[in-house]
C-alpha cells in the first residue's frame, strides 16, 4: 500500500540534498512524494536553525498542519509530523512541547534512522526523539541513489564544522568537521551520471576543509585527498560536465584548491566565498579566523588561476559592536572586490552562541539602515554584472521547462539563470546562447545557430 510523504525544506543546500535522501530513503517502504500537506501520511518539515526568522517559520508552519492532522484523523486516518534539521537538533524535546502535534523529532545525524522512527511512531502514537550524533555514519546506512537524478545535482561530501565562528549555529546544529571518503563520493557521482545528472554540486559546511580518505591504491602522502584532488578525479569522470562548490571557508583555500580552478575546465567560474565584514575588528570578533587582507590575497590567487571568476559572498550587519565605520568598510571592501551577486543578513543573535551574549548589540533600526545600505550596492553590482552578459555568448546548461510554453531555463558558468526558447530535449545539453535581455536576477537570449563562440 502507497503512503503519501510531503517534505518541506528550509534553509541552505544541505538541507535539499537531506531531504532527497529521505525521499530515496522512504521509497522502498511504499512512501511516495506528494506536493502538498494536506492528506499526506508522514510529514516531516526539515528546517533551519541560522536566524531566528528561520526557526519560527517553522512553528507556524506546524499552525496550518495541525489543521491538516486534525482534518485527517477525523477520517479515521493517521498523519505523522516530523521535525527534522537544525531546528530539531537545537530544540529537541522543546518543539514536542511548544507543539504537540510532533510525533518525532530527529537532528540531521540521525535521519538514516527514519523509517524505524516512524514505525516507531505509528505503533505506540507517543513522541519519538533522536538528536544524536551517532558513532556510525549514516552514509553508511543510506540506500544507493534513486534510478533518476536533476540535471544538476547536489552531492554531500563533508559535513559539520570546526571553526565555532560566534555568531553560527553550524557546530552545535550539525556537529564536528567529517568528511566522506573519496571512493563513497565517486561512486555516488557515477550514480547520479547515470541517472542523469550533468553538473556536480559539492556541499558541505566548511566544503574546503574536506580532506576524506584518498582512493584506494592513489593515495599522496598523508593518505588524505583535499578538495582540489576530489574536483580533479571527478573532472576525470565521464559524463561530468560542470562542478561546483559549496559553500567555502577564505582560511581554507589551498593551493592545490587554486590550481584546481586553473586547470580544471569543468570547474566552473564561480565561486560562493563570504566574507561576512569588511572589517578586521569585526571580523576578529567573528573568530573568522581571516583578516580583511587575507580575502584580498586569496580572490587575488583565485583571479589569477581563473580570470574569469566571479565571486558570491556572505554579509552580516549589525554584529555587536559593529560601528558606522566597521560598516563603511564593508561597503568599501565591496566596492573594491566586487560581487556578482550576494546574501545579505541583519544580525540575529542565536541562543547558546558566544555574540548572543555580548553586551554591545546594535540596535534593530541601525541594522535595517545598514542592510539597506549594502543591499543596495550588493543589486547594483549584480544589475552591473548581468547586463555586462548581453551580447555575450554563454554556454548554457538546461535544467527544466521555464515559465513560458516551449521556453527552458538553465545555468551559465557563471550560475546566472538564462531563459531560452527551445526543445524539451535540450534539457541536460549545454547549448551556446546569445544573450538578448538581463533582468532583475535573469538573463534572456536566443539559441545560436552555429553554436560558434561556446565551449
Ligand atoms: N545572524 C545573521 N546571519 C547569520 N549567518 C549565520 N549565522 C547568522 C546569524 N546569527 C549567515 C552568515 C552565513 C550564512 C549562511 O548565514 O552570513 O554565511
Ligand atoms: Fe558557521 Fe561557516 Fe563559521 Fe562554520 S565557518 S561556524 S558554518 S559561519
């Protein structure tokens, strides 16, 4: 018998790749995804702990489905309500009070052990509760990945993270630095080539910490593969036609990373590397680990292995202690380096972190006027960026039907996302397109002919 399984996702890239694991997970016990709450058999919210805004979200989510819960089990049927993610690790036995609708609730460790919890669950109807980081990975207990893959797919290949920045969540929520061994990476890769997918989206936390067991019989010294060896035997990989990265650390650039970024054509020339201030007194504040002039040097290395990289990055206003001139240099720092396009977050202090207990907060208004400030600059950057693109010629990756009739969206090297009309078909080519249009965060264009111009 086919059970109804509605997931809803918040928060970073982690979170979508978990989430398709614990799709992968449940097929083989009859669960099938459904769009909707509403009927669902088993439905699990997998949040996000990063700002406060994040995590309520979610306990008014639980409002609209408790409704749902109710309406069901007056129909005699049963809906189990799960809470998985940071929200859940932080939290834990909390949400099952504050919401007692919550039959379990589990940390991001611990979803390989699913489909017992919610048989679990199902028999006894009291709240199941796992929120530990168990001694197995549970890479190990996950199935190999389903027979059918998007045409770009994410992969997790680290997890967790070391570096305990005062203001984040990240070490509490997701644990201690781990990263997977090399082989178990590649043969997940060759997977989803096989289902289909084109481009390679690497994640994890701190992603260029990752430094898992080498493969087998090509072991360097040291016995350990860095990320730049990783990319490099995954550019080796038939079938695989783009990687990326995400997201990175500036302390944990290294030079094989930078190399990887010269030689490696796959790789593509984008690069999501926050930097969160603009000033070194904030920044050391931070325990960011990274001084103002480190990021310079290291976009610099990176710019010089691969000229045409455009980077992304992180920024946080109105750290406690932040003055108007620690801002001003930020904005500065963005002027100089320049951005094609950017996340940008008000302070938001997160219980348990070392910044939520400093005494000099900034006030919420200096915050806003702050955020508006660089968000500003942060679009014109982006606007300028996207309208250089027009008239170009930009090797296009299609990934699904657009908004309009016969029209595609994909990807350009440079992750911008380019309409286009075209076949079905196209979809999973890369294709040479002539940019006509750029607008807001979009480029339009028209297929070219020839396919002259693009690689
Ligand atoms: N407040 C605001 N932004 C935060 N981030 C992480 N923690 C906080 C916080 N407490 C931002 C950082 C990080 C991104 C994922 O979220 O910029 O890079
Ligand atoms: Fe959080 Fe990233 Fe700092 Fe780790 S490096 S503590 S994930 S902001």
């Amino acid at each position: 018998m086919t059970k109804r399984l509605y997931i809803k996702t918040y928060g970073c890239q982690m979170n979508v790749y978990d989430s398709a694991r614990m799709t992968e997970l449940m097929a083989p016990i009859g669960y099938v995804p459904t769009p909707t709450a509403a009927g669902a058999d088993l439905v699990i919210l997998n949040t996000c702990h990063i700002r406060e805004k994040a995590a309520e979200k979610v306990y008014s989510e639980l409002g609209a489905i408790r409704r749902l819960k109710q309406a069901k089990e007056k129909s005699g049927e049963r809906m189990v309500v799960a809470v998985a993610g940071c929200v859940a690790q932080a939290e834990g036995a909390e949400i099952m009070a504050r919401a007692p609708i919550v039959d379990i609730v589990f940390g991001p460790q611990a979803y390989h052990r699913l489909p017992e919890m919610v048989a679990r669950a199902t028999r006894a109807g009291g709240g199941v509760l796992d929120t530990s980081f168990p001694a197995e990975p549970k890479f190990d207990y996950l199935p190999e990945r389903a027979d059918s893959a998007a045409v770009s797919a994410f992969l997790t290949i680290q997890e967790g993270c070391d570096k305990f920045c005062t203001f984040c969540v990240v070490p509490y929520t997701r644990g201690a630095e781990f990263s997977r061994p090399a082989a178990e990476i590649l043969a997940e890769a060759r997977r989803l080539v096989a289902a289909g997918a084109r481009e390679i989206t690497l994640l994890g936390q701190n992603v260029n910490a990752y430094h898992g067991a080498a493969l087998p019989g090509r072991e360097g010294p040291g016995g350990e593969w860095g990320l730049g060896r990783l990319i490099r035997a995954l550019a080796d990989m038939p079938g695989v036609a783009r990687i990326r990265y995400t997201t990175s650390h500036p302390r944990d650039v290294d030079d094989e990373l930078v190399a990887a970024h010269r030689d490696v054509a796959a790789l593509m020339p984008f690069l999501h590397l926050p930097v969160q201030s603009g000033s070194d007194r904030v920044l050391a504040a931070m325990n960011r680990r990274h001084s103002t002039d480190d990021y310079r040097r290291t976009v610099a290395r990176l710019r010089e292995a691969r000229p045409d990289l455009a980077l992304s990055s992180d920024f946080i206003v109105g750290f406690p202690g932040e003055s108007d001139s620690d801002f001003q240099a930020t904005i500065a720092l963005v002027r100089e380096v320049g951005f094609a396009q950017a996340f940008s977050f008000k302070y938001s202090p997160r219980p348990g972190t070392p910044a939520a207990a400093d005494g000099r907060q900034v006030p919420d208004m200096v915050k806003d006027e702050r955020l508006a400030e660089l968000q500003a600059l942060l679009r014109q950057q982006q606007r300028e960026f996207n309208r250089a693109s027009v008239g170009r010629l930009l090797p296009v990756l299609f990934e699904k039907p657009g908004r309009h009739p016969g029209q595609l969206v994909g990807r350009s090297p440079h992750l911008q996302s380019v309409h286009a009309n075209a076949a079905d078909t196209c979809i999973g080519a890369i294709m040479p397109v002539r940019i006509d249009s750029a607008e807001g965060n979009s480029l339009a264009g028209t297929i070219a002919a020839d396919g002259a111009g693009a690689a």
